[in-house]
C-alpha cells in the first residue's frame, strides 16, 4: 500500500546527529513508514502517519515542526455539532495539526504543517462534511448582513403560507364558530389547502433543513437540521397519510398536523433571523474599527498632490491630510500640527496633539490643523491592521471552560434522535394511541436545542473582546479572559507602567569640595549612546561642554563604567557602588533624604571615591491612583516591583496605597518575585511596558503589556493596553469577570433548557397532569433559546471602563 508523502519543516537542526535524532523520532510515530530528513534544507518526506503525532514526537525531541495558522469562513454552521463535526473533518487531514472552529464568527482556525499544501484540501475537507467554507480573506465583509436579509426573505414568504393555515386551524379550537365558518365554506377541501400551503412552506423556505439535515442523517453525523427535517417531515408526512388515504388509519387518529409543521418552520427561521441579526451586532466592533480605513488618500506625486486608492499608498510616500479628514495610513508628521482623535484606538475620547516627528495611526481623525506625513506602515501592517488581527485570533479561541460542552455535543443529537425513538415506542406500547406518540416524537425533536450550547461561548467573546477592543484593550489570546478571572494579585512594574517613565533630574549633590555640574558633565558624556530613561534625564540636565570618555561598559540592572581622563568613573545605584567597595558614608544623609522623598539616587564615583549623589524623580502617572482604588474595589490584591531601590519602590507604594512594594529587584529576579507571590496569594498577573518585563509578562498567569497608540504588537503580553493608561488594567479585569460571568450563565441557560424541556416534550408531565407539549410551542421555545443566548451576549455591549 502506497502512503502519501507529508512535507515537515523542521526547526534547531544543526549537524547529522541532529538530524539523525530528527529522524528517530518521525518514526516512533504512529502509523509513520518510513521518514527522510533533509539537514540542508531543514525538511523531512514522511510516508504515513499524521501532522499531529509527528509534530508531538518532534516537539519532545526538541526539533518541532514549523506551523502556520490558516483562516477559513464558514457557511452552514448553525450548532455545536457543527462545529464538532468540521473540527473533525479539518483535524483528519495529514497536514493538519488542531483546527478550531467559532460558531459565533463563522470562522475555523486551522494549525497546518508550514509549506503544506494550499486552502483547497481544507475547504474540500469542510464541504465533504456538508458545509461551505472558503479561505478567509475571499469573503465580503457583508456576508452576514446577507445571510440575515436571506432569512428575512424565507421568514416573510413562510408567515404569508402559514398565516392563513395557523389562524384557521388554531382559531377553530379556540373559537367554534371560526371552525363552523371553515367547515360549512371550504369542507373537505380545507384540508387539501393546509396540504398545499404547508408543503410549499416545506419545500421552499423550509427547504434549507432538508438540503442540509438529511444527507448528514445518511452520513450518520445528524446535527440540529437533522432534527427539524425529522420532525416537520414527520407531521408532514403523517399528516399527507389523514388527507390522501384516511382508511389506512383509525378514526380517532385521523388529525392533521399541516399547520404544526409550517409553524414551526416559520419560528425556527424567525430564531435564525434573529441570532444572525444579533451575531452580527456581536461583531461589530470589529467591522466598524476596518470600516475606519478611507478609501483613498491625497499623495505627493512629482506632478502634484494626487487622489489615489489607500490600498495603493506605499511606505515613504507623502500624503497630505485636511482638516477632518481619517488618516489613511499609519505614518510620522512632517509638516504642521494638529489634534489628532485617536478615541477608535485608543478609547480616550480627548483628541491629542501631534506635530513634527510625532506619530499617526491610520483609522484615526485629523482635527483642525492640515498634516503632511510620512507613510510608515499600509495594508496589513498597519496598527488598525494589527488589532483587527489580534481581535479575530482572540475571538477565535477555544477557553478551557469550552471542554465541557465540547464532549456533550458530539453525542447530543444522537442521544436526541434515540430519545424520540424511544418516546414514541413508549407512547404507542401504553399511550392513548399513534397522534400523541407522533405529538410526543416530533416535540422532543424539535424542541432539543444544540445551537444554544454551540453559541454560549463563543458569541460572549466575540461581544467582550470587540467591546474591550473599542476601550484600548486587546485581549491577544482569548484564553487570557478566564485566566484574567481566576487572578487575585495584580503587581505592577514601576516605571513607564505606574510612573510617566521619563524622569528628570530633581536634586544634585557633592562630595564636600565637590562640583556637582563638573561631574554631571561627565556622566552626561558617559551616558550619551544610552536609552535608558535615566540617562536621558542626567544627559538633558548637563549643559557645557563635556569631556572626553572612553571604554564604557554597561554593567547590566546597576549602571556603567568609563574612563574620564587617567580616572575610572562609576555610575550607578547604590548596589554597583557597595559591589565595587566604594564607601557611602559621605552622603549617606543625602541618599536617606532622596529615597525618601521616592526619588530614584545615581551616585557617581570617580577615581574609586564618592564624587555626587543626583536624584531623579520619575512622576507618577495621574491616573495609577485611580487604577489601583479600582482593583482594590474589585477585591483585588495590588504589588508593585521595581529596580529601583526598595525605599523608592516602598515611598511610590505608599503613595499610591498599593499593598506590597518589592524592589531592588534584576529583570530574572521580578519572575522569582511573581513565583514567591503566587504561592502566597494565588494566580497573580504582571503589568509591565512589553520590553523590560518580557520575562516577567511571559511568566505571570496572565501579562498585561502597557502599550501605544503605535506600538501595539508586544508579543510578550496576553493583554496589550493600547492607550498605555493604567486604568485599562481594572477595565480588562472588568471585561474578563463579566465576559466569563455571561459565558456561564448562557451555559446554564443551554443545558438547563434541554435538561429540562426534553422531559417535558417526551410526555414526563403527561400521567400526572395530562400535559403533552405542542410542536409548535417545542418549535417556539427552541428558536428562542438560542436568541436568549446571543442577546445576553449583546449586554457585553453595554461594558464601560472598570
């Protein structure tokens, strides 16, 4: 037997025994005949096996396979055996690594071995298992605006087929003379005009549930359309036998159900219209920050200022922007000043000012003032660009609490279908005869409800995440909103995160007989090729001329080292200075003073003796205060770590209310500080500027990484606060309690109802109460359940800083 090939790209080969080792572990795989590693090109040709269990065996050698995330849209999808059942499909290719489907956000996000074939096979794979699926970036933006208008249409033609039956039928048990009325007019005839009208109900709008539910029948992998085929077709049908040959059934169950089976397909679409209609309020956060991209932009071209597409804008050209007009693409102001509303990215809704040199987002207003820029980012690397991304990686991620309803789905429909069978063998062996059996059947049918459970998770993230998107948070990963929720300690970094992160220079002193503007010049000259904040404040406050250096080494977390002259000069906190013997005594007063008034000491030794002490003082941001009375509101436990001298982290702590200040601390040491932390406190999160803290942000439970307007993709944080407000903090914690909060309870909601309603449809009540649920009111309840669902998602909406 022949086995296809599978192309693996490998990472961390170096020499054949990596190679070799490489190869070893393709085949210990299962089902892997035979493997050929490439050390040249850094690939392997695998006969047999799958992408999964290769990638495993590589990963645990520690060469892993290299992967790709692929997006496709999905049409078809209307509950959570759906979505099991193309996760499946998409997981069966030998390509192909995980695949995750969102039913809320018609999407599935598939993990595929890099260099593996095009979308083809995976859209192949999504239509053999009777869906429609096409790569992500072919679809218009208004597909779901038509969906809704589609079902719009079919719900409007199904009430004007089914009105007349409804009203008449259902009218005639209500009020006797409507049935005499209908009686003594039509007669026999009024059952063959329910036929007509009921079966053009069924065959056209209704039409849908059939195409797609019984060819998965016949597959045996039935899903919600497979239900309602089942049980409208088994009125319809049941109800046909009454009108054409009556003879063949007993007097007593010769009841017509035509007005059944149209109702209930006209109220299943309703449910639809609604749920697509609500799904698409759910995403609209997104849909609206792309819609902010205007169409063209106003171009320096040698001929003049053209007006060209936006699309065709390319990095160095020079656009001109009036007043009020967006911003086509992101770029740096070369000309004129202006205020800029930047609230679409940011959720400030104060316009900021912008001049020469200052940077502009795409997506975001002009104010009254006309701005030359410089493009510097278009197209997919624009921010606005960057954050429709991390949004729609967010909302197409599975959360832990998803594992639950992921096992009952998979056996739900099935157990649905053996549940009717079974009522309707029980209702004939001792039920009053085959109508309430066939009433009992068709109900439990049509009243099990897998879309509800499909719904309750993704569509409350897809409403939390774009709500928190358009208030400067980006959840990353979606999986971050359930982590978020289960922290109890919040610890920030100090500088740049709860401080302003530019510091200046506030106090200057000297060794007796010293001159504090003569050593600072010097410092100055030292810390000239530095980024630090630091620096640039003691490099700003020196003025004169400096004198020459030489041989600067950086001496990581404490300061640096030069020479000045024949003497070596020494910069740094007061750790580099107890590390290399020099004495502190002659300014020890002053360091006691500075540190407590929360000023960051930079003691500067020369020829291995103290020369001067300067304080640098960092301002707190105005908004911390704020932030941390939030968590604490919350119930929240706050810390603060910092590299700074543990009296300066202490005095800003103090100051800020904050409940534990930690500080001193090297980059390694705030992960050890975090680890001491939880094991205290429980899960902790970490606040950091996305840089310096990336280790601290990676290993928190969940990072939250301070970003800006321009520089929003920090990889090292779950959570990126767009505007760099701290206050964002308390507003992504609000987000994740109340997104986790609706999640649970659609949850309960989705299971409660057909925990509860199947029973109850299946004739439970019927013995002790003789109440037997009508398919209309299975069909009502079912359509309204999953609209339940999504508009308790929509209240998300309504989600306002924490």
């Amino acid at each position: 037997m022949t086995h296809p090939m599978l192309r693996v790209e490998i990472d961390g080969m170096t020499c054949a025994g990596c190679a070799g080792r490489a190869t070893r572990a393709i085949e210990s795989a299962p089902g892997v005949q035979s493997a050929s590693v490439n050390l040249a090109t850094a690939t392997a040709q695998v006969a047999g096996g799958d992408a999964t269990a290769i990638a495993q065996k590589l990963a645990e050698a520690g060469y892993p396979a290299r992967t790709e995330t692929r997006r496709l849209r999905l049409s078809g999808l209307h509950c959570a055996s759906c979505v099991a059942r193309v996760e499946d499909a998409l997981r069966a290719l030998p390509f192909v690594t995980d695949a995750s489907v969102n039913l809320a956000a018609e999407t599935a996000s598939v993990t595929v071995l890099r260099g593996a074939e095009d979308d083809g096979r995976l859209v192949a794979a999504v239509r053999s298992a009777g869906y429609e699926a096409a790569p992500a970036d072919s679809q218009p933006t208004e597909e779901r605006q038509d969906e809704a208008a589609s079902l719009r249409r079919d719900l409007l033609i199904a009430c004007a087929l089914t009105l007349p039956v409804f009203v008449l039928e259902m009218g005639g048990h209500v009020i006797p003379a409507v049935h005499e009325w209908t009686m003594t007019t039509l007669g026999p005839a009024w059952r063959w005009i329910q036929f007509v009208l009921a079966t053009l109900v069924l065959a056209g709008p209704g039409r849908r549930f059939f195409t797609t539910g019984l060819p998965l029948l016949w597959r045996r992998s039935p899903d919600m359309n497979s239900l309602v085929a089942l049980g409208t077709g088994a009125a319809w049908l049941y109800s046909t036998l009454v009108t054409v040959a009556p003879a063949v059934l007993p007097e007593a169950a010769r009841a017509v159900y035509f007005e059944a089976a149209a109702v209930i397909v006209t109220l299943i679409l309703l449910g639809r219209w609604l749920e697509a209609r609500a799904k698409g309020r759910a995403g609209a956060a997104i849909r609206a920050l792309m819609a902010r991209r205007p169409a063209v932009a106003r171009v320096r071209r040698p001929g003049g200022v053209e007006e060209v597409p936006a699309d065709t804008v390319a990095v160095g050209d020079i656009v001109e922007l009036r007043p009020g007009e967006t911003v086509p693409v992101d770029g740096e102001v070369i000309e004129g000043r202006s205020r800029i509303d930047e609230s679409m990215l940011t959720g400030e809704p104060a316009p900021v000012a912008r001049g020469e040199g200052d940077r502009v987002t795409g997506g975001t207003i002009n104010g009254t003032g006309a701005l030359a820029l410089r493009a510097t980012a278009v197209g997919a690397d624009t921010a606005l660009a960057r954050i429709a991304r991390m949004v729609e990686e967010a909302q197409a991620a599975r959360l832990p609490v998803e594992a639950l309803t992921d096992r009952v789905v998979r056996v739900f429909v099935p157990a649905v279908l053996v549940i009717a069978l079974v009522t309707v063998a029980v209702w004939l062996a001792v039920g009053p005869g085959v109508t309430h059996a066939l009433v009992a059947g068709v109900s439990v049918l049509i009243i099990a409800c897998p879309c509800a459970m499909g719904l309750a998770v993704p569509v409350s993230i897809l409403a939390g995440t774009g709500r928190a998107a358009e208030l400067g948070v980006l959840f990353r990963r979606g999986d971050a909103l359930q982590r978020l929720e289960g922290v109890r300690t919040i610890v920030f970094d100090k500088t740049g995160t709860l401080t302003e992160g530019a510091p200046t220079l506030v106090s200057r002193h000297a060794v007796s007989g010293g001159d504090p503007d003569e050593t600072l010049r010097a410092v100055a000259a030292a810390e000239a090729g530095s980024e630090h904040p630091i620096a640039r404040a003691l490099e700003a406050a020196s003025d004169g001329p400096r004198p020459a250096v030489s041989a600067v080494e950086s001496v990581t977390g404490r300061g640096l080292r030069a020479r000045v002259g024949g003497d070596e000069l020494l910069v740094g906190s007061p750790r580099l200075m107890e590390e290399s013997g020099i004495d502190l005594a002659p300014l020890a007063d002053a360091l006691e003073a500075v540190e407590a008034r929360a000023e960051t000491p930079v003691l500067v030794a020369r020829g291995g003796r103290l020369a001067a002490l300067y304080g640098v003082a960092d301002p707190v941001k105005p908004s911390a205060k704020e932030a941390i009375d939030a968590l604490h509101g919350a119930g929240l436990r706050v810390a603060l770590l910092s590299g700074d001298r543990p009296r300066v982290a202490e005095a800003v702590a103090r100051a800020l209310g904050v409940d534990e200040a930690r500080g001193g601390l090297l980059p390694a040491d705030k992960t050890e500080a975090l680890a001491d932390i939880a094991r205290e406190h429980g899960p902790v999160a970490f606040v950091g500027d996305g840089i310096n803290d990336a280790p601290a942000l990676a290993a928190a439970e969940v990072g939250l990484a301070i970003g800006t307007g321009t520089d929003i993709a920090i990889e090292a944080g779950d959570v990126v606060l767009v505007s760099g407000d701290v206050t964002g903090v308390a507003t992504a914690r609000e987000v994740s309690h109340r997104t986790m909060a609706n999640i649970r309870q659609n949850l309960v909601w989705a299971f409660g109802y057909n925990v509860v309603l199947i029973p109850v449809a299946a004739g439970v009540l019927y013995p002790a109460f003789g109440l037997l649920l009508s398919p209309m009111l299975a069909a009502g309840a079912m359509a309204l359940s999953s609209v339940f669902v999504v508009t308790n998602a929509l209240r998300l909406r309504g989600l306002s800083r924490g």
